[in-house]
C-alpha cells in the first residue's frame, strides 16, 4: 500500500488481521501531533491504527526503494532469448525475512529483535 492510498482506506474504514505482538514507540513532539491530528480528521480511526497504517505503508515504500542488484543465477529469459538474472540485493532477503517472521507470529511465537543471540 502507497502513503496516498491511505486516506481512500481510512475513508472505507477497511481493516486487517492483526498480531498479538505489540511495539511501543516514543514519538517526536509534532509527529505526536500530527497523529492527532490525523484523529480528528478521520474521528472514526485510533492513534493505533493511525500509526499502524502509516507504519505499513512506510514498510512497502521502503521495499520497493530496494535496488535491483543482479546476481549470478538466471531467472528467466526475455522475449529476445536474453538472460535475466535474479535479485542479488535487499529485496529476496527481506522477503525471505518479512515471511519467515510472519510465520512466527502466526504461530504465536514472539519475535524479539534485542535478543543478542540472533547474530
């Protein structure tokens, strides 16, 4: 989801499923605000689901902001019969990563990224 796509959702009041797992943030004092603010134009929405949504659709700009880096290995070939090769870079890890965890939370268990032993 795009930042610009959120209004037209908070419009619906559309929702999704949710995890158990909760994250406390301290905010700045006008991004505080600006939340706030954000309640009373759309009366019908929380704080959380403000910054939840504004969370997510940061989380997909920010994969997309991903650069291709092509690798060694051979995806596929285009029209023309030339190799394409697969992502080398951010992307296939993130994804790997973001599903991995997904199935944790589904699964009940916690994720608790100041673990030092994760490496």
């Amino acid at each position: 989801m795009k930042v610009n796509e959120l209004v037209g959702q908070w419009k619906a009041n559309a929702g999704e499923p949710r995890t158990d797992e909760t994250y406390e943030v301290r905010l700045p004092l006008y991004d505080a605000a600006k939340v706030a603010a954000l309640c009373d134009l759309f009366p019908g929405l929380t704080q959380e689901r403000i910054i939840t949504d504004l969370l997510a659709a940061a989380l997909d700009e920010l994969a997309s902001s991903f650069s291709y880096e092509p690798g060694n290995e051979v995806a596929a070939y285009d029209e023309e019969g030339d190799p394409m090769y697969a992502d080398a870079g951010l992307t296939p890890r993130f994804q790997a990563l973001a599903k991995e965890y997904a199935e944790k939370l589904k699964a009940g268990e916690r994720i608790d990224q100041r673990d030092p032993a994760r490496g």
